[in-house]
C-alpha cells in the first residue's frame, strides 16, 4: 500500500516538475515576459517571480529524486 501511495505521489511530482521546468526562461522569454516582468527588471539579476519559481522548481526536484530513491529501494 505505501508503495502505491509512493508511485502516485512521483507522478504527480514528474509532472509538476515538468510544467516548472516549461515555465523558466530560454534566451529572453518565459515566465517573466508573460506577466511584464522585463520592466522592472534589475540589471543585476532576475525578477523576485524568477528567483521564487527556481526555489520551487529545485524543491520539486529534490522531491523528485527522494521519491526515486524510495521507490528504488522498495522495488528491489
């Protein structure tokens, strides 16, 4: 039964990895762009919406691997 629970919350986690993965900039475009971010960009770095979407995108990633490793571990 856990191991259900694992498999579905590593599907659910893949495909919210994927829509984050979709949403960051390529060479000059994404998430900022879309919402008008590029007006009040600083010079020095990237909006407050990018920096969020990289922390998230990175906990979703950590995620990601933990639920491989369970479910590795569990399927031996």
């Amino acid at each position: 039964m856990l191991t259900i629970a694992i498999v579905v919350v590593h599907i659910l986690v893949s495909a919210a990895l994927v829509f984050l993965i979709l949403l960051h900039s390529g060479k000059g475009g994404g998430l900022s762009d879309m919402f008008g971010g590029a007006v009040g960009q600083v010079a020095a770095g990237s909006t407050a919406v990018e920096k969020n979407l990289d922390r998230i995108t990175i906990t979703v990633a950590i995620l990601f691997a933990f639920t491989t490793l369970t479910l590795a571990l569990r399927l031996q």
